[in-house]
C-alpha cells in the first residue's frame, strides 16, 4: 500500500463550509524539486476568495475536480529530486503559484520548485516564517511597480495590515516619503515602521499602495497624473485624469524571500502571526479572517 498525505481542496466552492480534505499518493520529487513536510501555512485573503468562487467566476480555475488551497508555507526539507543544492533537513519558506492547481499548501507535505524556496534562518520561527512569503513578495513586488520615490508622497491604504505593514518599510527604502491609512488603534504601529499616520483617506498623493483593496475608492485620492498600485490583478479599477493603474501579481522568487525571511529575522521587517491553529480547524479560522479586524495571519498547524 503505497503512502499518502492530507490536502484540503474544494471541489464546489461555497466558504468555508466547503473545504474539504482528501488523501493523495505521496511522490518523489523530480529534478530541480523538493518534497517539503509544512509545519505551518498562513490563511490570506487569496484563500478566502479561492474557497468563495471568486476566481473559478473570473475564469482563473477551470479545473473540474478539486482545487488545492494554500499559497504560503514553511516546514522542512525531508526529500530532494537531481540537480537541487538543498539539504534533507534544511528550514525553508516559499509560495505556491497559481489558482488553477490540484494541491496548495494546507497540507501535510508538498512538492515545489527549489528555486521558489529559501532558507529559513535559525532565529525565526517556522510559524512566522509562514506568514512571510506570499505577503512580503506581494510587498516587494508592489514596490517595484511604484519605482523610486525620489521623496514623492506614498500613501499606503492598510498600512497595518499583513502586506501594507511591508509595504510602508519597503517604499521608504525606495525614496518614497510614506504615509499610512489605517485605523487610529494602529497609529503606533503605523509610526513605528517610521511612516507618518493619517486616519482619513485624503486626496492629493503622487501615488497610492492600495493594499486595503479600496479599488475605485482609491482613485480620487491620487493626484493628477499619479499612480496607483493595487493588490487585484484582473480587476483594477478604471483610470481617469492621466492617472496611471497597476496591479501587482504575485510570483515566486526564491532569492528574494531569502533577504525577507533575514529581514523578518531581524526585526526590521514585523512578524505578524496572530494565532497558530490545527490544521483541522481551517474552516473556523476562514470565518474568522472574513470577519476583519485582525493583525497578522492564522497559522495553520498540520
């Protein structure tokens, strides 16, 4: 008999009451991929839309059976395929890609790119290593899209959140002179990754992060002639007054999570865990997330 691990999916997606889990051949990775054992997977709001249909309506998952859930992981190394430098045993951290996938990272174990993972350094934690990838990549890769500030005003839409948090702290490393919007309870957050505060969204910014998905809301708070970046690729909102929209999609880059997992490390960039929970309890933290109001991520525990 051969063995097998756990995965949650969904086959009809519905919410939370929808995910379901299955058992799958367990396989050795090929070349240049590694077979990862997950000691944590974080819960982002990707999940929660994955598990609602919102991607299966835009015609991103078309798949007719089930679809993996889980973007984020981190755990430890317990197999290796030809021509991969990583040691059985190695901490590593890394993301998944796609929507349109068998198998995510909620689950007891998963095959991956080794160029898609890094090491995790031995001061951080594997379950705040798990909140790191998908959120600090979104992060980075959003400040690409901005550019260099040259002192330029940045506002950053949920700047206390999981991405808006990295956001403030990378844009300031690119010259942008930031500002974040967040609720008045996250003032000292905000202003502790040396970001000015404001609790109200006013116009006039050079650009606009939109990590809160404000989408057409964000508009009229950039400039004429700004830009705007958000976090929906496929659905941003329409331009107007020579305003220039983006929108970041998300991809793996090994190389690049390694300086976020040292960051992270080190505390110049926050750790954001809120709560570390069995893996069987997926649904019960959906619902939570999709209650809003919480800072850091769920970690789900296999």
């Amino acid at each position: 008999m051969s063995a097998t691990f756990r995965t949650a999916v969904v086959r009809t997606p519905g919410g939370p009451d929808s995910i379901e889990f299955i058992d799958v051949p367990v396989v050795e990775p090929g070349p240049g991929r590694v077979r990862v054992a997950i000691a944590g997977t974080s819960v982002n709001p990707v999940d929660l839309a994955t598990t609602a249909g919102v991607f299966h309506q835009l015609g991103f998952i078309t798949q007719p059976g089930h679809t993996g859930l889980g973007t984020d992981f981190a755990g430890i190394v317990e197999a290796v395929g030809p021509d991969v430098d990583i040691a059985v045993g190695s901490r590593v951290a890394g993301t998944v890609d796609g929507f349109d996938r068998d198998f995510g990272t909620y689950a007891e174990q998963l095959v991956v790119p080794a160029a898609d993972i890094a090491v995790v350094p031995d001061e951080l934690e594997l379950t705040a290593a798990a909140t790191v990838p998908l959120n600090g990549l979104t992060a980075a890769q959003l400040v690409d899209l901005l550019g260099e500030g040259r002192e330029r005003s940045l506002l950053v839409t949920g700047a206390a959140g999981a991405v808006g948090g990295y956001v403030v702290t990378l844009a300031q490393d690119r010259g942008w002179k930031v500002t974040g919007l967040a609720r008045p309870r996250d003032e000292e957050f905000v202003r502790g990754l040396g970001a000015d505060f404001t609790a109200t969204a006013i116009p006039g910014w050079d650009a606009v992060a939109d990590t809160a998905v404000f989408q057409e809301k964000a508009v009229p708070l950039v400039r004429d002639g700004g830009l705007l970046v958000g976090v929906r690729p496929g659905g941003e909102p329409v331009a107007e007054r020579g305003i220039t929209v983006r929108a970041v999609s998300v991809r793996p880059d090994g190389e690049r999570l390694a300086g976020l997992l040292q960051d992270t490390a080190t505390g110049r960039l926050p750790a954001r865990v809120h709560s570390v929970v069995p893996l069987d309890r997926v649904a019960d933290a959906h619902r939570a997330v999709a209650q809003g109001g919480i800072r850091g991520r769920y970690v789900l525990q296999p």
